[in-house]
C-alpha cells in the first residue's frame, strides 16, 4: 500500500516529504528509541513516534522507511521538515494515540 493511501484511510495531516507520497508500506514500527528502531526496523516501515527531531529523520533514511507519523498533536521541528525534504520521507501526522494509531495501521496493512 502506498502512503498516500494510508494517509487518507488514517485522515493523516502532511507536514513535508511529499516527494515519498508513493512509497511503498510493507508494515510498521512503534518505538520512541533511536537506537532501537536503528536495529529492528526494517525497510518500507511506517515508523510511529512522538519524537519531532532531524536525527529520527537520519534513522528513517538510514533504515530506507517509508514515512514517519508523529502521534498525540505533536510538530515536527523545522530541521525535520528540511530533511524530510530532502530525503522524501514524508512526516505525517496525527490526534491519535501511538496505540490507536498502530492498531489502525495494522489493521489496514492486514485487512
């Protein structure tokens, strides 16, 4: 599925990276830990966080993920907004709770 799909299956805001609309989503992973999600995501992720700094966007480039959603209301920085530009990861986000947000994620990508 396309992130432009989920996007609007999830009524995601878009905050940058709109190069990376037609990524490719194979699946998705929740994690607030840099070092975790260096060493267990996997390509093609959606990666759900609530952290709203450039370095989640050298983790999703590094990691080739698909776009990142930021959960709970919350912005990204403007240094994230310029690398996510740059990179065309898009930077989503959402009013949701990282868990209901991951429930639906799963629940769409395995639907």
């Amino acid at each position: 599925m396309k992130v432009s799909n989920i996007i609007k299956e999830l009524n995601l805001s878009v905050y940058g990276g709109d190069n990376g609309l037609d990524n490719e989503v194979d699946g998705g992973y929740v994690s607030d830990l840099l070092s975790d999600v260096m060493g267990n995501a996997e390509e093609s992720q959606i990666w759900i966080t609530l952290q709203t700094h450039r370095n989640v966007m050298a983790i999703a480039s590094l990691k080739d993920l698909a776009a990142v959603i930021l959960v709970n209301d919350l912005k990204p920085d403007e240094d994230m907004l310029e690398q996510a530009n740059e990179e065309g990861i898009p930077v989503l986000g959402t009013g949701m709770t990282t868990f209901d947000v991951g429930g639906k994620l799963y629940n769409l990508l395995k639907g």
